[in-house]
C-alpha cells in the first residue's frame, strides 16, 4: 500500500480526468454453512468463487449501464481491493456507513459484511451522499473478542497479529506466540464481526457465486488433515484460497493441529 501513496490520495493520478467515485457494496453474508461445526474455520467471505472477478463483472455492467444509457462521454476504471484505492474511505464519504473499532466499513442495513467496489468516472455529479455517524458507541466487544490482540486500540490493527494476515497474507511459518490462539481459523477470521451487534440480524446473500460448494461444506476433519494437492485444487478452485495456494493452507491446517 505504501507504494501507491500518492495514487491512493488523489485518484486523479489514478484515472485521469476523474471527477466522482461511485462506491458499491455487495452482501456476502453466506446462506448456508459447512456442515460440521468442528472443522477448521474458513471466513465467510471466502465460502464461494473469489469475489473480485464477481464484483468486477458488476462494476463493468453499471459503467456499461450508465455509458449507454445516461452519459456517452463516460471515461473511467473499476476498482476492488485494488491495492491504490482506499476502499473504506471511499465508501465512507459516499455515505454508505461508517468505520469500525474493528476497522471494517459498517452499514447499518446490511452490517459489515459486504464487499466495497467503486468506479472512478469523469462524470460529475452532485453532491448529495451525506456521512453516516459513527454508531459504535461505547461498545468495544471487537476489541474485547479478538483471541490474538491485534486491534491494539479502537479503529487500530496491528495485521502482523490479525488471523487473517497470518492465514492469508504472510508468507512465512506462523509464529509460535500464536499457538493454542487462532480459534480454530485456517483461512481469514470473522471474530470482530462476528460479535459485532450491527451484525446480529445478517441477511444471507442471494448471489449465486457467494453459494459454497456441497463438496466443500460436507468436509471432515479427516477431510482438511489428509488434504492433498489434487483435493485442494478440487475443493478451492477460483475461490479466495488460491491465494495462499496449497502449500499456505496446508501451513495452517498443521499449525492448528500441532501440539
Ligand atoms: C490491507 C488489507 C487488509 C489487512 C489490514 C486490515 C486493515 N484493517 O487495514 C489484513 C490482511 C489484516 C486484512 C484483513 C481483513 N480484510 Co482486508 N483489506 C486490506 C486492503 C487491501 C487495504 C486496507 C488498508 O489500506 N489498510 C491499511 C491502512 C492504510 O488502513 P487505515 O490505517 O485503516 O487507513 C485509514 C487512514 O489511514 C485513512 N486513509 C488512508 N488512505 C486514505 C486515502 C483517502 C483518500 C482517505 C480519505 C483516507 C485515507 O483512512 C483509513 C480508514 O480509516 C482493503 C482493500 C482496499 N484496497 O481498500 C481490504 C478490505 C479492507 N478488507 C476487507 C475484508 C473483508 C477483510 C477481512 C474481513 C477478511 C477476513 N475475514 O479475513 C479481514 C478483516 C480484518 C480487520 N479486522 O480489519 C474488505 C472490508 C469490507 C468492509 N466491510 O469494510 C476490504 C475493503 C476489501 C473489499 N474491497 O471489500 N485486510
Ligand atoms: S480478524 Fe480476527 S484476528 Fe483479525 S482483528 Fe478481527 S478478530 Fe482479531
Ligand atoms: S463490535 Fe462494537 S465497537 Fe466493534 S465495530 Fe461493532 S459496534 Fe463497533
């Protein structure tokens, strides 16, 4: 993220000619579980195909939408997760939530989870997103939940301690300080939002490409330690996984099963 800093603060830099960000949301709240309650943790996000190429192909149909229909001199580009491009600040000033001591982009229909895109056009428009308040009051159950301490203070997180960098991310053996802590996560972590009130009353996704695989959600824990390299390429194909490939996932399944 650091190398793009400057991208990051102006996206005009980004887009030239840029005049409007348009932030989306998309609901990933899953409709339905593994089966098994004692396997090994996966995030919630990660449960069907991996979100980008989804919420890309959104993205690319309402600037389609828009260029056809409303503003032919369109220019611009679609973004998610997209390393130059502060997604949660962007959805911010365009009024769709506010952030969390947990740090995640909270909305007060949909909760926090939910994917953030935008589109950086040059088509102006006007004004008219007003800023959410910040309604996490006194409440500090994130903080409070987290089992490895990594939201150091409230709206800080220190992702060298985050599950979810470790599982996901890092590239290196997970440290020892951190055994006997990942509450059975091996790939990502809900926790934070998990116990988040906002998301007391989720309203389960109906996109199509969020559903989980029945091979997937029939795994026993038979199933995760014996995993192999043709199972995983089965089971995780064009889902988030691929990004720690095999050999990640398979770091993470013996860290939790390690004495
Ligand atoms: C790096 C990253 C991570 C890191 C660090 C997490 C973090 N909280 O920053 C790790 C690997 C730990 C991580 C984990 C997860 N992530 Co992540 N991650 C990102 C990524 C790529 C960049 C975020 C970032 O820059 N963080 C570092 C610093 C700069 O953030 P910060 O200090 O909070 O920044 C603040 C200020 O510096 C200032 N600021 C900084 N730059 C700018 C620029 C402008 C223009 C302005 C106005 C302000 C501003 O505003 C910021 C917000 O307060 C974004 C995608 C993206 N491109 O935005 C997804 C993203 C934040 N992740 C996402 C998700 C889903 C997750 C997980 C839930 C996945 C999981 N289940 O395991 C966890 C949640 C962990 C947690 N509690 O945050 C979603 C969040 C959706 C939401 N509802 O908020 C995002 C937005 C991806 C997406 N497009 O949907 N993630
Ligand atoms: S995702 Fe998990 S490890 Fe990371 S801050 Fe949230 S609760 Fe802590
Ligand atoms: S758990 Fe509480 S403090 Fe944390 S993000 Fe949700 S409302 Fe805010």
């Amino acid at each position: 993220m650091t190398n793009h800093f400057e991208k990051r603060v102006d996206p005009v830099k980004l887009v030239p000619g840029a005049k409007t960000v348009i932030s989306v949301l998309l609901n990933y709240y899953p409709s339905q579980y593994p089966l098994h309650s004692d396997v090994p943790k996966v995030s919630k996000y990660a449960y069907g195909k991996d979100y980008h190429y989804t919420v890309r192909g959104k993205l690319k149909q309402l600037f389609d939408f828009i260029k056809e229909n409303i503003y032919p001199e369109l220019e611009g580009r679609w973004f998610v997760d997209s390393a130059p491009v502060l997604d949660r600040a962007w959805a911010v000033r365009s009024g769709l939530g506010w952030i969390g001591k947990n740090t995640n982009l909270i909305n007060k229909k949909w909760g926090s989870f939910v994917f953030i895109g935008e589109l950086i056009v040059n088509l102006e428009l006007r004004e008219e997103a007003e800023e959410v308040r910040n309604a996490c009051g006194t409440c500090t159950r994130c903080i409070d939940a987290c089992p490895t301490g990594a939201i150091t203070e409230p709206y800080i997180i220190d992702a060298n301690r985050c599950i979810s960098y470790l599982t996901i991310e890092n590239k290196d053996d997970i440290p020892d300080e951190f055994k006997g802590k990942f509450d059975n996560w091996v790939f990502g972590c809900d926790i934070c939002q998990d116990v988040c009130p906002w998301n007391s009353k989720p309203i389960p996704t109906n996109e199509p490409d969020f559903k989980p695989s029945e091979q997937f959600r029939k795994m026993t824990i038979e199933d995760w330690v014996d995993l192999n390299e043709e199972k995983f390429d089965e089971l995780f194909r064009q889902t988030p996984l691929e990004r720690t490939g095999f050999n990640g996932l398979k770091r993470n399944i013996n860290f939790l099963f390690q004495k």
